[in-house]
C-alpha cells in the first residue's frame, strides 16, 4: 500500500496495529545515493569499513521506505483429534512510504546515477516531491512536541484566566509587543477600521485575509491590544491554502473551551504528520521485534542517521546505539554465506535468492495479504520499489528458513537462526565480511597478505613470476600499479621480504608495513571523538585510491577494452558494490549467472605508486 502526505493520518492508526500484531518485519530503503566502496580495500576490518563510511559524510537520504509486517498465526487441528496440526497461518501487510524532507533547513545530496537508476524502474518523483512524507530525528521530534506542548498550555492558561474574570482586570502588557515597521503601518490600521465597521455592523464574523505570517502576528497583536474583550479570533486556512485571520463577537467561554479542543486535536493530527515517517520507524523500535533486510549495511546507517540519531563516530558506540533501536536484525544477503545454502543459492542478488528458494530443498511457505486490495504478486514484478523488495525479502527468508525446518513462531530462539543474528553483511571484504553486533568481529592473521606496487606495464604474469618461488598466489588488484598478493602456502611468509628478487619500480610490503602506510597517509585514527577534519583528510585520500577491484571510468567501453588487454583477473571474487542491494547487483546482472565469479576490470591509473 502506498503511503504519503495525503493518507498517512487516516492510514497511521491500522499501520501501529500492524506493528503490534506482527511477527516478524521485512524492509528495503531507495535512496538518492549510495556511499562509494571505493574507500574500501579487500582486507579492510569492518571497524575500518564503517568509520570510513561515516567519514564520506555523503547526505544521502532514504526516498522510499519499504515496511512488510509478517503475522505467523498457530497452525489449526484438523476436524479429529488424531489429525496432524496443518501449517502455520502467514498473512502479510505491506506498506511503501514516498519520504521527502519538508522545509528550507533540510539539505541533501543527490548522486545522478541512483537517481536515473530509480527513474528507469518508474520512480514517481512527481509524489514523492508533492506528497512525500516529512521526517524527524528524535531530537527534532522533541523539540517540536516540547514547542507544541508549552504553546497549547499558553493558550489553556489564558482561557482558563478569561473563564474565571482575572484577565479582565489586567491592561494588556506592552513589554513584549513587536514594533510595528513603518510600511506596515497602514495596513495595521485599515484592519482596524474594518473591525470598527464590523462591531457597528450585524454580520456575524469579518475574514482578514492577504497577509503573511508577520502581517498576521501585527494584527493579532494589535487585536488583543485594542479589542480583546469585544472579539475573538481564530486562524482558518482558505481553499487555495492562504491562511487568513477570523474576526467573531466575543464567544462564551464554553463555546472557547470547545473550538480549542478541537484546535488541540488538529494540532496534534498535524504533529503526526511532520514528524511523519519517523513515527512509523520509532513504532518499528519499540516493539523489539525480528527486522529481516537484504545487504542491509546502508539501509541500516541511513535508518539511523535520518529517523534516529547522528551516526557515531566510535564503532563500539554504533553497534551499542544499532542494538538499542533495532535489537534483532537479520541479513539475508550474510545467511547466502552458509554453506549448506551456497550449494543451492549460487548468487546472493535478491531476485536470484528468490529464484533459488523457489525450488527444492528449500519451499516457500503460502504467503496471504492481509490487505488484499494492496497485495503484491511475484509475477508482477516491480524490483525496486521498496515495499516490494521488503516483500520478496521476507519471502527469500521463508525460503532459506525452510532449509533448516525452523520454527517460524519462535525464530528468535532457534539455534541455527541465533549464530546469524545481528551480524550485518558488508560486501567487498575477503574474510571478516560482517560486522557482528553482539560482540567483536574474529581476527585473522595478514602475515600471507603482501602489498606491492610494480610498474604499469606489468601483467597478472609479472606478479606471479615474482613470487614463484613461495607457491601458488591470489592477486586483488586495486590499481594499474598495486595489488594485494596472498600467498597459499603460509609457511613461506617469513621468507619474502628476505629473497624476493629486484625489479625496477617493483617494492614489496608486509600487511603491517601497509597499515602503518595507509594510516600515515588517510590521518586514520580509531576511536577518535571529533571526526570532522581527518574524516575530510580521510574522504579525498581514500577517494583517490580507487578502492577495490573496480574503476568507475566513464567510459565503459574503454575500461573494458583495457582490462582485456591487461588479461587481469579477480578470481572467485563477489563483485557486488557495498549497496542497498539493488541499482548495484542490478548492474552486476550482466557479467555473469552467479554472484562468487570470476571477473576482469580495468585498473585505474594514479601520479604515483604510493597513491593507492
């Protein structure tokens, strides 16, 4: 179901119930762009991962908020006692929020490819710009509840001073009144004279109308100075949405009483309707509930920054702040790296995943809408559109489910479940590739892993010469004239720096010596509180490193013709962008069936060697 400014009031109550009776949530996020796994190099912690991340400060926001509740109802007896129990009851809700940011305060970034990306899968970016909800992180939600609460209390006090007779023996105080500018004058003045032909008049009420804000906050000014115990006022907003100002006799205090409750409710309704979609996502936090995302690393910072708080810098304060709001998270991309699932699951792309649980050994549950004027239906598919990729989501976790018979009305609790909980999948790295919030990432030892750089003219075959001698290699490019080597045979480590021969332009680093160097260079500090200038430092290094594996050439064809000519390969290597998991593992659809391939890219070229 589609939800925007028009309908989220009407809509928010049934969404809070949905909340409340589900059993598990599946989401997805569009955004205007994506983080570049550019700064991202294969042996990178994923500490190193996402203070990068965060350093980038990219102001990209979340666009389309995908939201689908799954209900897991007991499995019904059969008509006779001996019968077995059949099948457990799912229903699902499904709700795609359009999120645009209201006001002239709030600024964001937009990455032109994300953007043509979500227009050639038919984004409506005519609603998402008129009818896109607002949004608020919890402090500005405070503030704006905090303001609404002391001007309504303002408002209370003085009926109740008017009810009881004690305002009418007070002169209306002129310490605070605003100074009325000059140009503004006449017009001050003419409201005035209407509002002496209205009392003399017998026309029950005198509408004030063309003047903003301030001309308004002047004439209720002037109206309480002059006229307060002669008439009442109240703002009402016209057809075409100009607010204007309503001039009555003076009501009875019941008949206050009763037009301020119902100012109160609308005020409140309006509330709502600011806060917007961040009222969802704090409803989705409070009921401590299973939240199912595909490669959900991004959509999860990005969750955070713009629903909840500013991303910290510390790692250890992120995943204390991540657990807090969402405590149970599952990646279905990170369960694709088990291996009883990589037999049957070869690429870990959505769509594929769903093609994968399709068949045996694994079965999709029956699925119903619980809304079925607003279901979803495979067939039809509309990739891209967040509710519907929360959807195939929860369905791909269905499948992948069945493979180990959990028990879908207590999955918190199975044992096979818990040791992928809370572990979040980042894409690119070779062996920690997820950041585990229940506890530290393992460790594993780079005395194999050697950074060298080399001439440009050199081939995969120049490096392998090189390192003959110690076995067989693994080479992860990250430019025209550096790489990672990994060597097989661990044993020979220790011998490298010792007796790899000499070549001309040819340098040889152990995995610390390259720590050492890239922390000198990108201003790296760990655990650091203020961020700002080295997380600048960090931003223009990193991005002249050209990251890992890829080069982001505009000229495809090119980039291409020279990776062919260059013969290098990256071999068994995922090459699926650090993503959302759509516009990129889109892109990747047409390299290869699988998402554990072979691939050949071309390499970047940059001044100078040490410029990784």
């Amino acid at each position: 179901m589609e939800i925007t400014a028009k309908n989220f009031a009407e809509q928010l109550p049934e969404i809070r119930k949905a909340i409340q009776e589900a059993s598990f949530f599946a989401i997805d996020c569009e955004f205007t762009g994506l983080a570049s796994d550019r700064l991202i190099f294969p042996f990178d912690t994923p500490e190193e991962v996402y203070q990068k991340t965060v350093e980038a400060n990219t102001q990209y926001i979340i666009v389309q908020f995908g939201l689908c509740a799954f209900r897991v109802e007991p499995a019904a007896n059969g008509d006779d006692d001996e019968s077995a129990p059949t099948e457990p009851r799912l229903t699902y809700k499904c709700y795609n929020f359009y999120c645009y940011p209201k006001g002239r305060t709030h600024i964001f970034s937009c990455q032109g490819e994300s953007l043509r990306f979500l227009a050639d899968h038919g984004f409506d970016f005519n609603k998402l710009f008129r009818e896109g909800l607002s949004f608020a992180t919890e402090a500005e939600a405070e503030r704006l509840r905090s303001d609404l609460k002391e001007r309504q209390a303002n408002r209370a006090a003085a009926l109740q001073a008017a009810a009881d007779g004690t305002a009418d023996d007070a002169e209306p105080a002129d310490v605070n009144m605003v100074p009325v500018p000059a140009e503004h004058q006449e017009q001050i003045d003419e409201t005035a004279a209407k509002i002496e032909a209205f009392l003399q008049s017998d026309d029950t009420e005198l509408i004030v109308d063309n003047c903003n804000g301030f001309q308004r906050k002047l004439i209720y000014q002037m109206i309480e100075h002059k006229y307060q115990q002669r008439i009442s006022t109240s703002t009402i907003t016209l057809e075409n949405n100009h607010k204007c100002i309503k001039v009555e006799r003076k009501r009875t205090a019941e008949k206050d009483q009763e037009i301020e409750q119902k100012r109160v409710a609308q005020e409140n309704e309006d509330l709502q309707t600011t806060i917007g979609l961040s009222v969802v996502l704090q409803e989705l936090s409070k009921a401590r509930k299973l939240v199912i995302g595909h490669n959900i690393f991004l959509d999860l910072l990005y969750t955070i920054r713009q629903f909840f708080k500013p991303l910290p810098t510390d790692f250890k304060e992120f995943k204390k702040l991540t657990k807090e709001i969402f405590p149970l998270l599952l990646d279905t991309k990170y369960l694709c790296t088990n291996a009883e699932i990589k037999v049957n699951v070869n690429s870990s792309i959505l769509a594929h995943v769903y093609e994968a649980v399709s068949k045996a050994p694994f079965s999709i549950p029956k699925v119903q809408s619980g809304m079925p004027e607003h279901g979803y239906c495979v067939e039809e598919q509309k990739e891209h559109e967040a509710g519907y990729d929360a959807y195939l989501t929860g369905l791909c976790f269905l499948g992948l489910a069945s493979r180990f018979n959990m028990d879908l009305q207590n999955l918190t609790k199975d044992s096979t479940l818990k040791q992928y909980l809370n572990k979040i999948f980042i894409a690119r790295l070779l062996d920690n590739n997820y950041i585990n919030l229940n506890g530290k990432e393992p460790t594993h030892s780079r005395e194999h892993i050697f950074y060298v750089t080399f001439p440009e003219s050199w081939r995969t075959g120049d490096i392998i010469g090189k390192f003959k001698p110690f076995g067989s290699v693994h080479i992860n490019w990250l430019n025209n004239t550096s790489a990672f080597v990994s060597l097989h045979n661990r044993i020979a480590s220790s011998s490298v720096l010792k007796t790899i021969g000499y070549h001309p332009g040819f340098a040889v680093h152990s995995f610390a010596q390259f720590t050492q160097m890239k922390l000198q260079r990108l201003g790296f500090k760990r655990r650091r509180n203020d961020s700002a200038s080295a997380g600048k430092q960090g931003a223009t290094s990193a991005g002249a490193t050209a990251g890992t594996k890829r080069t982001a050439t505009s000229d495809d064809t090119n980039a291409k013709k020279e990776a062919k000519e260059k013969g290098e390969a990256l071999d068994n290597e995922e090459d699926e962008r650090a993503s959302d998991g759509d516009e990129q593992e889109a892109n990747d659809e047409d390299t290869g069936a699988d998402g554990w391939r072979t691939v050949k890219r071309a390499r970047t070229t940059f001044a100078t060697n040490d410029d990784w």
